[in-house]
C-alpha cells in the first residue's frame, strides 16, 4: 500500500522519487511490447519516456514496477488539481450515480460549471459573457471560436502565429504555427495568415526588447492594415496569451495589448487560446490577467474538466450572435465531467492553487535561472507560476536548437524518478508543469535531479 501525505492540497505519494527496478521494469516492458502490437503506430508519448503507469496522485506518479516519480508533466495541463484528488474523484462518483449524459439541456452540474466559469472570466467578461460548453477536446473549442468568428463577422480569415498550438482537427492544424504537424495534410484551411509572434529569445526582426518597439506587433498591423499582404479577408485573431507547446514562449509586456488594440481597430475578433495557460497554471486563473486583457472569446479546455474530457468557448455577449443549430454534437458538456471540472475548479479555489503556482513558480524560475548560468546549453529561462521551459542550444552565441541534449537529459531524469516534458518548435525546450498541488519540496527535488543529470549529459558532450 503506498503512503500519501494526506493534505487535501498536497496529496503525494511520500515514496516519490523512488526507482526500484529501472525503468523500464519488466512489468513496463511487456505492456510496452504488448501496445506495440495493439496500438496504432501513431501513439507518440512512449517513444519519449517508456512509462507504464499504474496510478498517480497529486504531482506523482507509481508505475506498474513500483516505481514513483515526480510528475512535471501536470497531464499537459489537464491536472491542475493533480492526479486522482479526492474531492474531484468523489464528485464523479456522485454525478455518476444521478446520470452521465443529458445533451445540452439544462442539468444542475452543467448550470453549476458554467456559473462557476463566468464568475471566473477575465477583465471585462464578467458579467458580460456566456458559456458554449462544445465538446471534449480542446480542439473542439477552436473549431467552435473560429466558427463563431466566421458567422459574427462574415469574413473566413483567421490570423495566428509562428509557434502557435491550437490542436490537430481542421481548424486546429490550420492554424498550429508547426510545419511539421501541417505537411503531411496539405492542403489546409485556407485564409489562414500564420504571422511572427513575440519571442524574443530569437526574434523575427533581429532586435531586442523594449527597444524593438514591438515591431512584430506593428508587422501584425501592417499585415491587417495594409494593400500589399496576402491577408485578405481576416476575421479574427487566435492567440495563445503564452506559448505552450511552442516552448514555454513569454510575450513581453505590451505585446498582447498592441494585439487587442490592432483587433478593436481593424474589426477583428480577438479568440484567446487559454486551452493550456487557465486555471491557475501561470499563477494568474487565466494568463490573460497578467495583461489585463479582455479577449472577446476565450477557449478553455484541459484542467476545466478536472481530468475528464471538457471544452468551451466563452463568449462576450455581442458575439453570441450565431443561431440554434449552427454547431451542433453529442458529446457537449458531459455531465460527469462538469462535475469533476466544477469540483476542481473549488479545489484551486479553496486552496488557493493559483497564488501557490505564482509563489512555487517564482521560487523554481529562480533556481532554474542559477542552473542555467552554469550550463552550456540552456540558452533560455522562461516562464510564468508553476509554467517552466528551459531551452536547449548547442551553444548559447549560436542558439542552435539542440533537441537531443534535452532527450538525453530528460531520458536520465526519468530513470531517476523525475518525468520531465518537452516542448518548443524543434522540440528543444524542457518544459516543467506540474499539478500545482505539488509540494515546495517535491518541485525542489524535481529540480535538484534535474540539475544533477543536466550535469551529466554536459559532461559527456
Ligand atoms: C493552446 C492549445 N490549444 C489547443 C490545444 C488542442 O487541445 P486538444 O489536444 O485537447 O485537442 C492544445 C493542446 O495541447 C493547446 O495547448
């Protein structure tokens, strides 16, 4: 029976780190043989780390081997609330006994989830604003918002961003920023204008921040604005606040109001992507927050279903201007999972997640900005509350991308019992998003194994 350290915020296994048979052991192997035969050869995750997992709770994760880790992958933003927290599981169980699926009539856990949600919105969504609870994934909210945005304005033109993750369905990939998710569909939605986004670390233009002067925000206004562009008939913006998937990508102050003012000025709709970035992860309930902006629509997905599939698209009430019908599906607000999203939106709330991933958060950035002084390859520290990446560089003059140094590393770090994830667009940036119910000493001892094999993987270059 494996020991918790039973806090309701702070629900661990008290084993983890601990590796007793390396991974993978030979429970793991045999699963993993046996999913080579039964699994599409799609799957990609095992061909990172060949985990076999058995359970998890909070921020750590047993293996069939009997193996525990630290989980800094917080299921890509999906456990916020962490593995498995009682209050979420027990929230399910309830739900599941009353009913699963009622469509999208107007059910109690439903009206409760979405009540929660437009108290939560930010800056001028409250009290102004409704919820399109619209599908499973958050590929669905993208296919809704962008819809949305086609009805509204009349115009089929989308504007995203170098770098930009916004799922693999038709809309999604057209407007993922990633040439390598995108080619092998070709051709893809057309209108859609895929333009620089704020990444300083190696910015578009050559310069620098603040004495930029925020050109990539006056090239988006110049691709808008002007005759010469092939930017024909935009309709809206679709923008993550901060980059996930395109590693850990930090805009600078006053990019994201630039964006908003070059939207309110040309007409366009401004979609903000918080699939990844909500509900607490950047120690902000959304990321938005930290600017203070006001998206007209607003996507959410992941941690909203606290761990069971859940979208949704957020509307400012002038937008909501589609009719009965226009999107419709079965699987739209699955009752058991607004109840385990509502649960676990209390649990962030109750327990003040959101502050601990901004104070957690500033605490590792700091420790993971003194590693990176003493290492060859990162090149980079970004991030904001409990939302981390390090990006690796053969050498920091060059800021060649060095995907493989990060392999190694994180292949060691998982051997010691800390799961460390990828990201960026060579998929050179070590990412760190761990349920924010981790504890400060599991993060500082995720970090510590992390600087340790770092080390290692230096010494061996
Ligand atoms: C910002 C963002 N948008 C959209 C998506 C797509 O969500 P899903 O994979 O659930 O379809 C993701 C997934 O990682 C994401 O990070």
């Amino acid at each position: 029976m494996s020991e918790k350290i039973n806090k309701s915020q702070e629900n661990n296994y008290m084993e983890a780190p601990r590796i007793e048979t390396p991974p993978p052991g030979p429970q793991a192997r045999a699963m993993l043989a046996t999913q080579k035969e039964t699994d599409s050869n799609v799957i990609s995750y095992p061909h990172m780390i060949p985990l076999v997992p058995d359970e998890g709770l909070g921020a750590t994760v047993k293996d069939v081997d009997g193996n525990y880790y630290i989980d800094l992958s917080g299921g890509v933003g999906v456990l916020n609330v962490g593995h498995s927290h009682p209050e979420v599981v027990e929230a399910i169980k309830l739900q599941c006994e009353k009913a699963c699926h009622m469509l999208d009539f107007p059910s109690q856990a439903r009206m409760k989830l979405t009540e929660k949600l437009l108290a939560l919105v930010p800056g001028g969504m409250k009290g102004d604003s409704r919820v399109f609870l619209c599908g499973p994934t958050g590929s669905d909210a993208v296919e809704a918002g962008v819809k949305l945005s086609k009805i509204h304005s009349g115009k089929p033109g989308v504007i995203s961003f170098e770098g930009g993750w916004h799922g693999v369905t038709g809309t999604g990939l057209s407007a993922t920023g990633k040439k390598g998710v995108r080619s092998k569909c070709m051709p893809v939605m057309p209108e859609v204008y895929i333009e620089p986004y704020a990444y300083c670390y190696r910015c578009r233009f050559g310069l620098s921040y603040p004495s930029c002067d925020l050109q990539c925000a006056k090239f988006l206004e110049h691709i808008v604005r002007d005759p010469d562009t092939p930017a024909t008939s935009p309709g809206c913006v679709l923008i993550e606040p901060i980059q996930g998937e395109g590693g850990i990508v930090v805009p600078p102050d006053g990019y994201l109001a630039e964006v908003r003012r070059i939207c309110d000025e040309y007409g366009l709709i401004f979609i903000m992507d918080e699939i990844q970035t909500g509900f607490g992860r950047t120690g902000a309930m959304f990321a938005s927050e930290h600017w203070d902006i006001t998206p007209d629509l607003l996507l959410v997905s992941k941690t909203m279903g606290g761990g069971l599939p859940l979208a949704a698209v957020i509307i400012r009430n002038q937008f909501d201007t589609w009719s009965p019908g226009d999107h419709v599906g079965t699987f739209r607000g699955n009752l058991l999972s607004c109840a385990s999203g509502l649960a676990s939106i209390e649990v962030i709330q109750k327990n003040g997640l959101v502050e601990r991933s901004k104070n957690l958060g500033a605490l590792a950035l700091d420790a993971l900005k003194d590693i990176a002084k003493d290492s060859k390859v990162i090149g980079e520290v970004r991030g904001k509350g409990l939302f981390m990446g390090l990006e690796f560089v053969k050498d920091k003059a060059s800021k060649e991308p060095a995907p493989e140094i990060l392999q190694k590393v994180v292949t060691r770090c998982f051997q010691r019992g800390c799961i460390l994830w990828k990201s960026g667009r060579w998929n050179n940036v070590g990412r760190m998003m761990p349920a924010l119910v981790i504890t400060e000493q599991l993060l500082m001892t995720a970090i510590e194994i992390f600087a340790r094999e770092l080390k290692a993987v230096e010494k061996e270059l």
